[in-house]
DNA sequence: CTATAAACGAGACGGTACGTCCCGTCTTTAA
DNA sequence: TTAAAGACGGGACGTACCGTCTCGTTTATAG
C-alpha cells in the first residue's frame, strides 16, 4: 500500500519528454526493439534515467507514448462515404498498406504488437489508443451502409470489420504476405459477397 | 569464417533435450516469456548453459522447440469432411477455440508470436512449422468445397482462409474478445454469405 | 570567480537549523555515517534540501556542527587541580572513559574522526574544535605541575599528553580494547613512572 | 539462511585479482577514498563489476586485500635487539615515521583507518593483519627487556607499546602535528624515564 | 575391454542493462 | 524574499543474465 509519493505532472519538464519521445522512435529503428534500452534512451535524449522511469513504467509504455503523441487526432475524420461502399473501403485500406510498408513506421508498430501480446496492461493501452480507434472508423462505416441497405441488416458489424482488418494485420505481422494493393482489394471483394456462390 | 566445429547430434543427451524442453515451457507458464532466462532454464533442467547455447541460438529457439516438440502430426489428419463445409469449420474451429482458451497452451505461443514479430528468422520458423501447416488443412477443406461447387470457383481460398483464421488470432493475441463457440459460428456463417443481401 | 551571493546569516531560520541538527544526530546513530544522506536529513527535518546546501558544505560539516552546538564550554573549566596529578588524571580519564562508552556519543565521534581522516579541511575543523581543546587542559595541568615540581622540568609537555590521550583514543576508535578505569590507570601511572627501573 | 552459493576459490583468476589489487592502489591514490568506486576499479582492471563482488563483500574491503597483498611476512624479522632499548626503538621507528610521510602509503592506509572506524567487520580484520602484527614486534622487544632488566618486571608492556606507537599514528592520522626524527625520539625518551623527576 | 574424445554439469569470467538511491542544481509555489 | 517541495541531469550502487571460456566427469563408441 505505500505507494512512492506520485510526481507531480504540472513541474514536468516538457523539453525531457520530447527529447525522450524522439530517441525512443529514433532506437528502436536504428536497433531494433530488443536492443532498445531504458539506459540508451535516457543517453541519446540527454536526460537521467530516472526522468523516465518517474514517467513511465517500461519501454514499452514510452514507446507507446511516442508512437501514440500527437496522432490521437488521425482516427477523428473517419471514413470517405462516397455511397460506394467497396471503393470507400479499398481507398482507405490501400493507404493503410502504403503506411504499413514504411520502414519507420513498422518497429514500433511491430515492437508494440509483441510486447502487447506479453503484457495484458500494455495491450490494453495499445489496443485502446491504436486498434479500438482505427477499428471504430470502419464500424461507422458499415453501420452506414447497413442504414442505406447497401449491408444486410442482420450483420454483425464489428465481426466483419476484423474479418477484413485482421487477415491485414495477422499477414504484416506474421510476414505471411505482402500488403499490395490487390491483396486489400481481394479482402474487399470477399467479404462483401462471401464464398457462397450467387444464383 | 572458421566457424568452431559443428555438435556431434549423435552423441547428443536425449536426457538433457527432453529436460531442457520440459523446463522450458513449465518456466514460461511461471514466469513469463520476457523474463525466461537461459540461466533459469539451465538451473531447472540440472543442465550446464553450454549445454544449451550448443543447440540453440536463442530463448526463443528453445521454446520454439520445445513448443512443436512431437505437436507436429496433429495436423496430418486434415479436417473432417462430412460434406457439410460451416458444420466442418465451426467443429474444428470451436475445438480449437478452447484450445487457445487452456492457459498452459496460451503462455509459450504468446511468447512465440510476440518473438516472431520483432525477429523475422524465428517468424519464419514459427508460421512455418505452426501456422502454415495449421492453415494448410483449411485451404484444403476450401479447395474440396470448391470441387463440389459448395464455393464459388474464381474464390482466392488463400485470402478466405486468412480471413477466417486471421480474426480468430488476433481476438485471442490482442485480447480484444472473447473466442466463444458463437464467435467462431458467427465468422464461419459471416465468411460463406458475405455482407452483400442476397436478393 | 563569481561566487554566487553569499546567504544573510542574519535571515537564517533557527528553527530549521535545529531541527537539522536534530535529524543528523539522530539518523547517524540509526542508520549509521555511510548511509547518512542530505535528502535523508533534509526530509526528516521537514526542511528544503537547498536550506542544508546553502549553509554546509558537506553531510560531514553538518555532522560536525550538530556535534559541537553547545558543547564549546564544557572546556572552559579546566581540569581539577587537587595537588595530586595522577589522582586529578585519573579522575578526569575515567569520566572521559565511560562517555567513550556511552552508545549515542560513539556514532557521531566515529563518524567525524573516520571522516576527518580523508579530509584535511574537516579534519582541521575536527581538531581545532573537539581534540585541541580537550588536549589544552591537560597540557594545562601538567604544566601547573611542572611548575610545583611534581614533573620533570624539561619534559616536551605536549608530547606527554599525547602519550596518555592518543592510547586511549586509539584504543577505541580501533576497537583494540576496552576503556576501562583500571586501563586509564595503568596509562597515567605508566606515563608518570616510565618503563626504567627506580634505584 | 539461505546465502547464495560460495563461489569456488580454486577456479578463480589469479590474473584478475592482481589487476584489481593494482587498479584499487592507483585509483586510491588517484582519487581519494571518497570517491573510489567498485565500477571504477573494475573498469580500470578490466574486469567485471561481479567479479569483484564475487569476491568481496565492499571496495574496504578490496582496498585491505589489496594493501596487505605480500606485505604480511614484513613482520616476521621483529625488531633489532643491540641490548640498548631505546637505540633500537628510536631505529625503528624513525624508518616507520619516513614510511607514513610516503604519499603512496598514505591514501590507502588513512582510508582503511576511516573505514574502520565505522565498520566493526572491516575495523577486526584491519587491526588483525596490520596493526596487531606491528604492535606485537614491539611487545616482544620489550619482554625481552625486561628479562635483561632493562624495563622494570611489574610493567604492562602491552600498554607500553600503546603509549609510543598511538600518539604517533593519531599525530598522523590527524595531522596534528609532523612526523620527525626528533619527534620518535621524544616519545621514546619520555616512554622509557616518565614525567617523575628522578633523584 | 579399455582409451579417447565428445558432450556434459558446473560455474568464473568480461560485459551490459537493470531499477534504485542519492548527488548537487534549478525552478516553482505558498507564506 | 525565503524556504518547502521536488523535478532535473548525472553517477554509482548491487543484481541478474548475457554469451564465452575453462574445468573436471561421465559416457559411448572405435581400436
């Protein structure tokens, strides 16, 4: 129960946050996740090494801290709705491939995804303010065009929305696949009409 | 370029693979995969550290191993084929559901997944010797349908396969639902009509 | 060369000086010199760090002063003067001894003459505050009995009060044995008589 | 109870212990005692922080292996006998005050001085190899003075000894005064007559 | 039925990073 | 204006493991 007493945000430095932030997103990709150091962090921001650990719990956290700052806003726009279901959904997804194919993008991204899958709170974090945020979009979505009948009634919505977002990720992942524009279209394409052969 | 002298596998202690497996997996349910240590293992398995580091590279090798040891025939049988393809798919894919829900299974293929993410050799060995095979029989049950024409015949079974297994994944390593018998029913059902109302 | 400002003595709160004193006398009796620390003072008691920086140099000049605040006049008195040196030696030695022995003067003193030792500057403060004036009574007496005869005349007065000081010292602060009054005893009657045989 | 297992003494480098012997005497000298630090002496030994706390238990105790490392059999000659006392104390003793006037000597030995004072484990061991070994030279060369009748039979000649080699080392350790010739001569000369006027 | 070479258990070694404590400085807040 | 509070950059602590490297000791063929 005795808690070390809680630091006091308002006297936070500002400058120590940033300059952590940008040494984290810049190691992780010049060593990669596993050579990521709390110590290599605090040396390259110029900062000790307990201004970090004051803040965070575990690289991890400042890692997701620093991917997520200042990109809460991306999910706000939401969705095209041209009426075109199948084009919305493509467009957005081919970009989605092109940012899952940067190179900058992909070790946090990476690292992040894994250390999520070891740490039930971290996963939460990351799921919450990654995942949940960029799955909602395409919820809306859908409930869209259910609305406009374009969607059968009865689907349940946020099932098909993994039925096309996670085949995505699972293939990053797991470097099963590339993520080229046709393979998002194939996705597209199956899960509107299915398996079942059409009359 | 000299490399040191490469192991003599036939000489190699039956009793100290089998010892060191063991350790393995009971230490990665104990402790967690981040902090299982060659060290701990060593310890656990009454076996010198050289012992290891003669026959694998990594901690991950290790589990990787000790995972898919005797596991690998499991999936040698194919799935069933009563002519039904949901009935087929929902029983295999329900059995499979309270196999990632049993907590001694779930610790050791975290890690592994975890690990493949930020290290692609290991991811490698990982779909290779676990998810290929494990999604092989499936696109092998799709290609059957096919034949009979239960599934459309332009149908890429890949990418179907994908989007049945891949949301099953991810829901299970993101921890972002449950993965319930109605869950896998819902996918299955969801995967052979499609979004699109039939007419 | 630009010293910052000097502090206004004039404004120093004595509040605060006292309750340093307190915390620092008390923690090195608990905790011991080595695991001292400012912070440790300072939090203790109730007081800014900066307030213990601004006014000592060290955790060992806090020490110091906290040790000999109002102790300066215990040697105003001077030693006794009854006519009788080995017994006025004796009967001041033996008092000297069972303070030695008490346990709440040992941590301090201790820790002082450890710190002296590696400390020039302190080890003066030490000397010219706590050891020059314990040693001028007794240079004091024996010169008043050089003067009645009860002493040789040429002897280097100085010298011989080290002889009767530095065992005892030494003694203890090297744990070498007990400071007892029979031992206090033999050092004065040694110091008097010498080692030669008396015709 | 349960201690971590003791470490094999057999197998241990005899190459790195030299090293930090060297490294912990140089950097002493360097730096002061203050602030000589296990991590400094590892880095300048080359070797690793645990193989230093393998081995010893705090750098006190590093820098007492290291400063009695072949020095113990210096007082296996004791002390000269040419049957005149005081010529042969004042010999030996004028060597042992240009000893401790020696800067190398001086570091290491005034920190295991200080060091002692505040660790009783440390103090034992201090007294043991060195003081112990060099007071009792001096106590056998008194014993045999008085068998010659030299020095007076009913003199505690162990107190003796304390009366010339304290004064002499609390002069030093305190800086209270030089080192001389003249100084050991003084002290002898007062040890073997006393302060009483002779007839 | 040895003898000999390997794999083995054990664990010391040079290192790296951990997470904590404290240093001495600097800044912010309330009296 | 001073002092409490405490965040900061920094350095060392003592610990845990890393992966390498000897050490004897099994052990299991090849002579």
């Amino acid at each position: 129960m005795a808690d070390k007493p809680a630091p006091d945000p308002s006297r936070r430095s500002e400058r120590s946050r940033r300059a952590i932030f940008d040494a984290a997103l810049a190691l992780v990709g010049e060593v990669g996740y596993d050579k990521l150091t709390i110590e290599g962090i605090a040396a390259r921001a110029g900062v000790g090494k307990q201004t970090i650990y004051r803040w965070w719990p575990s690289k991890a956290a400042v890692l997701l801290d620093a991917f997520t700052d200042g990109v809460d806003e991306d999910y706000a726009k939401g969705l095209p709705d041209t009426g075109d279901l199948a084009a919305d959904l493509k467009f957005v997804l081919r970009a989605t491939a092109d940012e899952f194919n940067d190179p900058v993008f992909q070790a946090p991204y990476r690292a992040l995804a894994a250390a999520g899958a070891n740490d039930e709170e971290l996963s939460r974090a990351f799921v919450g303010r990654l995942l949940e945020p960029g799955t909602r979009v395409y919820v809306d979505r859908l409930r869209a065009a259910q609305e406009t009948g374009e969607v059968a009634a009865g689907i349940d919505v946020r099932v098909a929305v993994e039925m096309l977002l996670s085949p995505f990720s699972q293939r990053w992942l797991m470097r099963t696949g590339e993520l080229t524009h046709e393979y998002v279209d194939t996705l597209v394409d199956l899960l509107l009409c299915g398996l079942r052969p059409r009359d």
